[in-house]
C-alpha cells in the first residue's frame, strides 16, 4: 500500500520537508505530526511543485527575489543574495550544473596564516581587509550548501566545485555524503602564485554526480593547464576557459546552469559563449556591479571586458577542446 508522507516527497522527488511545510502553511492545511498526508493533500503539493517546474522549463529557473539583472530573453539572470538564501529559493530538479568556485574562509579560519587575511592585491578590500566575504565553511553550512545544491540539481546531472588544498583538506570529504564524488580534476594555473612553502600552481575541482551522467568528451585529462591572471580586474577571478572546459564535459544547449559565488561572472560568461542559460548570485556589491556590467556588454557586443584575452596553456589538445564548439 502506498504511504503519503513528507518523506516520500522527499525521498521520490526532493522536495525538502521544510518547504512542504511551508507549503501547507500558506494553503492553511493541517501539518501532520507523523508526517503523513492525506491523498489529495499530497496530490496538491506535487502539483504544485510540477507547476514551478514547468515555470524552470519556461523561462529558466528563476527564484522568487527580483534578480538584479536580466537579460532581455531571460536567459540570463543573476541575483544580490547570500548563497542559502538564493539556493533555497529555487524549486527542487530545476538545475542542470552546478560549477562553482566559493569563497572558503577555512584557509584563514583553520590554518590562521598570517593575520587572518587572504594573501594578495586587492585595491577594494572590505572592511577587514578582506577581498570579499567569505561563506563560513563551518561543517554544518557547507553540508547545508551542499544538500540545497543537490536538492536544485536535476537527476543524472553534474557538480564541479572548486577547492584550494586547504578546504579540500577539510571540506571536500563532506562532499561524499551527499554527491557521488567521481574525481579530483587539477587546475593548472601555469604560471606560479605566492606561497608560504611551496610557491601555489594549482587548485582543485572536484567532480560529481547527481545519479548517473557520462562526461560527453572522454578525451579530457584530469589536470587542466590555463593561464591564471597575473593581476585580475576582480580577486580570485577565474578564467572563463576553466568554466568552459566544464561545460564541454558536461552540459548541452539550453542546459541551466548555476554559479551561486558568482565573483566576476566568469562563469555566466562561459555558459553564454556555450549557448546555457545561467542563474547566479553573489552576496557582494562589488561582484553584482562588475559582472552586471560584463554580461551586459558581452550579450550586447561579444565583447569581454574583465577578460581581454584567451588564457589557454600549452597544451595542444585542451586548446583544441576549447576552440572546438
Ligand atoms: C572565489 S570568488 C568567485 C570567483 C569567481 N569564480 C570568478 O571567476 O570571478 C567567491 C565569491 O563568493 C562570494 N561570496 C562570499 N560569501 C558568499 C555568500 N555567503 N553567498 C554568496 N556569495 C558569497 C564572494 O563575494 C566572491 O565573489
């Protein structure tokens, strides 16, 4: 006999319990305290769901915040919010990738490296003289971040998070509790950064699934040699090539794509130039303004005004990869 309950909605199609309540809160139905709903109750509440799905199919998916902007054909949209906030305000299954590249504080909160402060130039530091605001990394938020990614992701999908040896250290191993982890990919950066010990060349992705997805190149190695900035219009800004070299493994036209720590918008960028629609957002003014600014022109005039020039390597067949499609 089938059982109606909060966590059959859940388990069948991940709607979190929490937005089921809410849910029968605003349609003033009874919340059942064994968690079992009554057919049409149930019924109602996938209907529901069905129908913001259809709203994601229809114009991407969009959370119910006005974005700060969007693009003409609404393919585009990104949004001034703190990353659970943004995340939790997009239906479940309506995401097709997730890459991102968020702002660990465990480098400064763990290791407490010289005075707490991310090494580098910045000429706009905030107040604690700090680049941006950082997404405290405790535990507890980055399994919370990590179950709302994996709520909004569609089945058969998948995520690229971006790790430096500190948090992948702590961080990454939570990953396994809630994604299908499938590899650790090597970025490359070429040229060497600072470094207290070893001189930094590298940084991490990590690569998951959401149930079952192949990689659509089986050609691409696991280390990815590109450029990194030598001095970036926005810190810890990314070339757009990294995101691109993504979406060539993993996504199709017209796939959703999300960046919830948007930074400079490299990542928008990439899903344009791939033909994605993208939705992302960034708790920072500076990083809503200048990546505004950047999809903008680059929808207006193919022009990238944060990233003048190619930032490829030296490697033949990635430089294909990238100049393919
Ligand atoms: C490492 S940067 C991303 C850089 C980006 N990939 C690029 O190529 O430009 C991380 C970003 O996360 C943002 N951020 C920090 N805390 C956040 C939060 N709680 N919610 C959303 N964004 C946050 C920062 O403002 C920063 O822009």
């Amino acid at each position: 006999m089938v059982k109606y309950t909060i966590q059959n909605l859940e388990e069948n199609y991940s709607i979190v319990a929490e937005d089921v309540e809410k849910y029968l809160k605003a349609n003033e139905l009874k919340i059942p305290k064994n968690g079992k709903l009554s057919k049409k109750v149930y019924q109602g509440v996938l209907d529901f769901y069905i129908e913001n799905e259809k709203r994601v199919l229809n114009n991407g998916s969009k959370p119910k915040e006005k974005p700060a902007f969007e693009s003409e054909d609404k393919r585009v949209a990104i949004y001034h919010q703190d990353v659970i906030t943004f995340l939790k305000s997009l239906p479940s299954n309506s995401v097709d990738l997730i890459m991102t590249d968020p702002a660990y504080s465990g480098m400064n909160q763990k290791l407490k490296l010289g005075k707490g402060k991310i090494i580098g130039r910045y000429k706009d530091r905030g107040e604690k003289g700090k680049w941006f605001d950082e997404f405290l990394d405790t535990e507890e938020n980055y399994n919370t971040f990590l179950k709302e990614c994996y709520r909004v992701l569609k089945d058969n999908r998948h995520i690229f998070l971006m790790f430096d040896s500190y948090s992948l250290l702590t961080l990454a191993p939570i990953v396994r509790d809630v994604f299908d982890v499938k590899n650790i990919l090597v970025w490359d950066k070429v040229n060497i950064g600072l470094g207290h010990y070893f001189r930094r060349r590298h940084e991490f992705i990590l690569f998951a699934s959401k149930g079952k997805r192949k990689v659509k190149l089986r050609s691409i190695p696991d280390i990815w040699n590109i450029k990194r900035f030598s001095q970036a219009p926005y810190p810890t800004q990314k070339p757009t090539e990294i995101f691109e070299l993504m979406l060539v493994s993993s996504a199709e036209e017209d796939f959703v794509v999300c960046d919830p720590f948007l930074g400079s918008g490299a990542a928008a960028i990439a899903s344009i130039k791939r033909k994605c629609r993208f939705i992302g957002c960034d708790i920072s003014e500076t990083s809503i303004e200048k990546s505004t600014n950047r999809i903008k022109e680059f929808i207006e005039t193919g022009n990238d005004n944060m990233q003048k020039n190619p930032m490829h390597g030296n490697d033949e067949k990635m430089l294909k990869i990238l100049q393919s499609g």
